[in-house]
C-alpha cells in the first residue's frame, strides 16, 4: 500500500480510503469483517460523514475502532455541514452541531481529516476558515479540508489564511474518475475537469475521488444498450466515455488487468498527489482494488486514455 502525507496530520494516509457509506448496526459483522480486511492489506484511511447512512456509518465506525482498540491506528475522515431539506448549512451552528455529534458517534476526541461536505457560495471563504481554526486550534481536528467545492473557491480560502496567518485547507474531495460526467451525479457537487486538475498539479494539492471508478461502468456490465441504471446513463453514458472504456480494456488486455483496474490506476497515478474512495464490500474487490493501486502509468498512457492524446 502507498501513502500520502497531508499538512496537519502527522499519520500517512493510505491511497485506498475505505468508504463507509453502507455501515449499517444490522449489518455489523460484515462492516467489521470488510474493516479487518482493508486493515490487512495496509488501508489505514476511512471515509464517513455527519449524514452516511442516517449517522449509523459514523457510528458502527466508532463501534468497530472500540472492540478492536485500534482507534490509533486509523485515520478518520469525516465531513460535515451538509445541506439539509432548508438549504446550505455552511455556517458556525451547523458545523458545531456536525463536529460534536461526529465526535460522539465515533467515539473519538480527535478528527485526522475533516472536510465540509458542500459549498455554499454566498459565505464568505475566509468566514468558512475561520470557523474551522477554532477546532484546529482546540486539537478537536487535524486538517482541514473540502468535499465538492471549486477550486477557486478553494484558493479563495488559502488566501484569506495566508493572509491572516491561520490554517489553511490541505486537501479537497471532489469526484475524480476517468469516465467524465455529463452533468453532476448530485446537485451541487463537483467532478474534477481539466482546469481543476490542471491547478492541483500546480499546487501539489492533495485530492481524495469519491466515485473514482465512475460507479461501476467499467465492470463490463455496462453498455450503451444496458439503461437499467438511470442515474449512470444520466451521468456517464457519452460516445467519450464508450471510447474511453475501449482504451481502459484495450490497455487492460495488455497488462493483464482488467479495465477497472485500470480506471482506479487513472486516477492514482495523476501528476499530483491523490487517494481514491473505494466502496469494496467483498474480498474480490478488496483485491481488484489492491492490484489495481499497484499499477503504474505514464503521462502518455493517462493523456491516451483521458482521449487528450491518440499516442502512448
């Protein structure tokens, strides 16, 4: 397993972040036996939020780390002020309201990484870092960082905290995959296209993909005739992407990997530094995900497969 450092946390992070967005208290045994899986392969980075599974990822996590006494060994990422039925909750109440209940569901005093879940454009950048310095400064959290905001937003803010000398965001978790969207697979969230990425290298900025392998569309159970999945087809399914597709099984079929494989190798061999949120759930595709971490590709093979290139 490789790791990445982030500014604030003294802990590596695994490039594989284990997602959580299916812990479940009557599905215990399975959360803990995927937890004790990923563990073994050298994952040390989980991925949860303030509204995963109505609070009950937070909190079978929290279960978990208490039986098996290994809170230390595992790097939290949470993320919090997320809008709810009235609209944005970028604000200071919310994010107090996320914070302790996170804290108590996952029976922690400390966060690694904590990152707000949305935007919301008509707060002020700088007001959104100075909130979050409170909690650097308590020792309540790590890093700071953002899930779904711009990256121009984003530079807003580490202006703001250069300027003011404060903590500034250290990564971002917006969906980075090698399938592009059409359109956001939620409203308000925010894929990683070319200006964005182009930025990240400029910066050396960390970025974590949620969806990094597009949701399933390069199992091979896809194609432009299988419309079973509407959200997909919405999302994913464009005459780039089937091209794209071929390249990753053509690619695939010469590495002896599958096209999956290669879609997670996109996105962790981009020039800057990134980790991918993998939603593995079975001991297959823990190791799909471990030998696909594995495999190395050069700038011309990512340019041939993003189709910006037609040679590698």
């Amino acid at each position: 397993m490789e790791y990445i450092s982030v500014k604030g946390l003294d802990k590596k992070v695994s490039r594989l972040m284990k997602g959580t967005d299916y812990f479940y208290h009557n599905t215990y045994d399975k959360a803990a036996a995927n937890m004790d899986a990923y563990l073994a392969i050298g994952g040390n980075s989980v991925d949860s939020a303030h509204i995963y599974c109505g609070g009950e990822s937070e909190e079978v996590l929290g279960r978990y780390m208490k039986e098996r006494g290994n809170r230390d060994q595992i790097v939290i990422l949470t993320k919090g002020a997320h809008h709810d039925q009235n609209g944005p909750r970028v604000n200071k109440e919310a994010i107090r309201h996320d914070i302790t209940t996170s804290l108590k569901r996952l029976q922690t005093d400390f966060i690694d990484l904590y990152a707000l879940h949305r935007d919301d454009p008509n707060v002020p950048a700088g007001e959104v870092i100075e909130i979050l310095n409170e909690y650097v400064k308590s020792g309540t959290v790590g890093a700071i960082g953002c899930s779904n905001w711009t990256w121009q937003r984003i530079k807003e803010a580490n202006e703001y905290a250069a300027e003011k000398g404060l903590t500034g965001f250290t990564f971002s978790s917006p969906n980075l995959s090698l399938a592009k969207p059409n359109e956001p697979f939620w409203k308000g969230c925010v894929s990683a296209d070319a200006e964005t990425c182009a930025w990240h290298e400029a910066e050396q900025f960390p970025l974590f993909s949620w969806s990094s392998q597009a949701r399933g569309f390069f199992t091979g159970r896809f194609t432009p005739e299988v419309r079973d999945n509407a959200d997909l087809v919405r999302v994913f399914y464009s005459d780039a992407n089937w091209e794209r597709l071929e390249r990753a099984k053509q690619l695939g079929a010469e590495r002896g990997v599958t096209a999956i494989q290669i879609a997670l190798a996109y996105v962790l061999n981009q020039p800057f530094p990134t980790c991918a949120l993998i939603g593995a759930q079975s001991a297959e595709e823990l190791r799909s995900c471990d030998e696909g971490s594995r495999i190395q590709l050069s700038r011309a093979e990512l340019d041939w497969l993003d189709l910006t290139s037609d040679e590698r």
